[in-house]
C-alpha cells in the first residue's frame, strides 16, 4: 500500500503551516499568496493549461516536478503536487541589476494541489514579498509580475 495519499496531505498542511506563519509575522497591505481553484480538471490538464498561459504571457517553461522530487524515492513521491517553474529572463535579468535579493525567488512557480474536484493553483505574491523585504527598489516590478501570476492563473482556468 503506498503512502501517497497521505504523504500529499502532510505536504498540503505543512506548506500551508508555513505560508501562514510567515503571513503572520507582518500586517501586510498584499496578500502573501495568490490563489486559484480550477474545478473538474486533472492534474495533468492543469499543468498543460499553466504552460500555455505561461507562454501566453511571454514567459517561458523552465521544469515540472513533485513537490518532493528528489527528496524521495521516485516512486514515493507526491503524485498530486506539482510545481512549474518558469521564467521571463529579460525581467529576471532587470530585477538582478536592481537587488540581488531576487535571486531568492527566481524562476516563477506555481504550484498545483490536486484535489477531489479539482486543481488549487497557487503562487507566492511577489508584490507581498518585495513588501517584507521592505525593497522599494523591486516593488514596481514585483507588482508587475503580480499582474503577470494573476494573467495566467486566470488564462489557466478558462
């Protein structure tokens, strides 16, 4: 018997756990993370759909990977949490020459938590993170990118 289904659900709390406790440490006028529920999909026509809306967007796809590829046997990994990365590297390479900071948070991702009606799209809110780094330096660009998650989560879902 495999250990995926509750594997997946200890990774969901757990990123979840994480996500609130930073949210927690400042009262930020951003949300820490944008969020999407695509209902009736699968995992798989999810990602296929992130992918296009990525390239829609004049990013392009860098990787695909369980959430715990690499720190589990393949055959134990997360099935149902998936995280594409991707890249506009003409923006990466504008916000590398304005603070290096941003290496921290390059390439883009989105996570996919699959459930049983469906996809949770989940991204991390640039514009929140350039606000805990109290960067004013990113935050024009992080709120552009911003933008840009909310574009193609919204393309993914249609």
């Amino acid at each position: 018997m495999s250990n995926e289904p509750n594997m997946t659900r200890l990774y969901k709390y757990v990123l979840m756990l994480m996500l609130t406790l930073l949210a927690g440490f400042t009262q930020a006028a951003e949300p820490a993370l944008l969020t999407l529920f695509v209902p009736g999909r699968t995992l798989d026509q999810a990602t296929e759909a992130v992918k296009l809306a990525i390239g829609a967007r004049n990013y392009t796809f860098v990787r695909q990977q369980a959430i715990d590829s690499r720190l589990v046997p393949q055959e134990w990994e997360a099935k149902s949490v998936r995280i594409v990365y991707f890249c506009n590297f003409d923006m990466m390479n504008e916000a590398l020459r304005r603070n290096k900071l941003t290496t921290q948070i390059m390439p883009c991702r989105i996570t996919l938590i699959e459930g049983e009606k469906g996809i949770d799209l989940v991204a991390v809110n640039p514009a929140w993170i350039s606000e805990q780094w109290n960067a004013p330096d990113l935050q024009s660009g992080c709120r552009q990118l911003k933008q840009d998650y909310l574009a193609i989560l919204e393309e993914a879902a249609i």
